[in-house]
C-alpha cells in the first residue's frame, strides 16, 4: 500500500508538470502586441522662437486650430512643441504638463481634467505628455 501511494503520488507529479510544460507551450505561442521601438534620442538645439505655424505638421481634426510638432521622446514622455488655440476639452489617459515658451506659468493638467488653450490670440507652449498621448484622445467639453 505504501508503493501504490508513492506510485501515485509521483504520476501526480508527472502530470501536473506535464500539464504546466504544455500550458507554457501554449501560452508561448499566442503572439505579442507589437510595439515600436522608440527612436534613440539625438542631440538637437531647436530656438522654438523662431518657429511659426508653417514649420509645424497639419493640425489634428479634432483640434483644426492646433498645430504641434513632437520635438522629443524620453522614454514614456513626449516633449511637444504647439502653436494655435484649443477648445475646452480632457485626455483620459495621459497627464500633460505646460510650459509657455516666454516666461510664466508651470501648468500640470492630470488625465480627466478640463482644459484649454484660449488667451486672446494663438498660445505658444511645449507640452510634456506622459504616457504618450493616443491622436484620438481628445474629449471635447462645452
């Protein structure tokens, strides 16, 4: 009776490793969400002063008033470059932090929080977003 428990304690074993080893192999074989590798980071000077809304890409659709331009990517954070105006709106998945190009204001805007970019004429700011802003997450507010 002791080697029929010993028995049966070692095919067990063997079944739930041999078990475990096929669920590995299973699981190894669903594929990954792709992802693309961030571009390595490049020295650069870039006088933000000199730059005028012709210098930047087409503005986003949501935002036809916007234009900006990615100057960086650190990791998880976007350094970006706007010029123009914004309606009242939210991103659900990232935090923006801005940063007028003249002196002033240090402005933090956590995911969720309504926000702007109205001051009498078109702002010019560098925006840090982290993580990286998704183009479609613009949620317009009234």
């Amino acid at each position: 009776m002791l080697c029929e428990a010993r028995f049966m304690t070692q095919l067990r074993t063997f079944v739930m490793l041999a078990l475990a080893f096929a669920a590995g192999v299973l699981v190894s074989r669903i594929p990954a969400t792709a992802r693309a590798a961030t571009a390595p980071v490049v020295a650069t000077s870039i006088d933000l002063n000199q730059l005028t809304p012709a210098d930047l890409p087409t503005a986003n659709p949501l935002l036809p008033n916007l234009r900006s331009k990615v100057l960086a990517q650190v990791d998880s954070t976007v350094f970006s470059y706007a010029i123009g105006s914004a309606p009242k709106h939210t991103h659900a998945g990232t935090t923006e932090v801005q940063l007028p190009v003249s002196p002033g204001t240090f402005i933090v805007i956590p995911p969720n929080t309504a926000h702007s970019g109205f001051t009498g004429g078109p702002f010019r700011l560098v925006a840090v977003k982290t993580p990286p802003q998704d183009p479609s997450d613009y949620h317009m507010l009234p």
